[in-house]
C-alpha cells in the first residue's frame, strides 16, 4: 500500500487520499469528517512510526521528531498518552480519543468497531509520580459509569512500562 499523504493545519491532521479510506475502512484509523479522514495526535505518531503516512504542514514533509516537538505544544501530555495507545493498538484493541468524556481514550474491545458497538473502556493515563487524590479517583469513576464503561488507569513508569488497572463497580 503506498503512505497516506496527510496534510497539518492547526491542530487538524487530515488526508483525502484512497489510501486513508482504505485504512479508516481497514482498521478504523482515523474519522470520517467532511469527507476526508481526519487523525488524533496518537493516531497520527503510530501510523508515522509504522511507515503508512506522511505528514506535510504547507508542502514541505515533516519528520517524526519535528512531529512530536509539534505535538507537544499541543497536548502537554502526549508523551504520556501515545505509549498507552500504542501499546493497546498493538494488542489489537480499537483506541480512538475521549475529549468529549474528559478522557484520554476510549477503547473498544477486540473485533469492535466504533459506530457498531460501544467502547468497553474509558481509559486515563497519567505518569506513576503523579499522585491521584480520592475526588480524582471518584471522579474519573463517575464518568466511567455514567458513559457505561469500565474505567481504565493506565499507569506509565519511569523505564515507559505500562500498567493497566480496570475499575469496576459491583453491586453487594
């Protein structure tokens, strides 16, 4: 399959190539919008370092590095949230963004697909240094259960190791 050819504006990552179609149809990266495929941040890093997109802001290409620099005066926490995706996109899991939700992903179990399910987590990641009081914790719960999914802390260490705690609620 030849790269997608995706182009920068703003914060909008975007490609109206076949290719984006295809993949989007494939593999459900990225969104349909206006009728071009329109990419996460995290999308947009995993595709660039999986070498099956291109980015350009005004022609010219730019490379994963300067990719990252860009993103990170984005969203301060990409550094953060892409390992987290990453590492549950190369599980086989569906992940796309939670803005919405005031997370960071929510992500469908293997075989879903968004539009034809509904995401089984909702998922924050955050560094093991950060402390987590217990209103945080509450509330990150409260949205989990609200939206009908399971809460998912995705916890990154200092070496880039992922841990993953899912919350649940039972019913004594």
């Amino acid at each position: 399959m030849k790269k997608i050819q995706a182009h920068i504006i703003g914060e909008i990552i975007s490609s109206n190539s076949s290719e984006a179609h295809a993949l989007y149809k494939k593999s459900c990266f990225g969104e349909p919008v206006a009728g071009k495929i329109q990419y996460s941040l995290s999308e947009t890093l995993f595709l660039v370092e999986k070498n099956k997109i291109e980015v350009f802001s005004r022609n010219k290409k730019i490379s994963e590095k300067e990719l990252m620099n860009k993103f990170k005066r984005i969203d301060k926490k990409i550094q953060i949230k892409y390992p987290v995706f990453k590492d549950l996109r190369e599980k086989g899991y569906i992940v796309k963004t939670a803005l919405k939700f005031g997370a960071d992903f929510r992500i469908y179990d293997k075989g879903q697909r968004p539009g034809k399910k509904h995401a089984k987590w909702i998922v924050f990641a955050d560094h093991e240094s950060k402390r987590l009081t217990w209103h945080e914790f509450s509330a990150k719960n409260r949205v989990a259960h609200s939206t009908k999914k399971n809460l998912l802390l995705a916890i990154v260490d200092e070496e880039g190791d992922i841990t993953y705690y899912e919350v649940k609620w039972l019913r004594p």
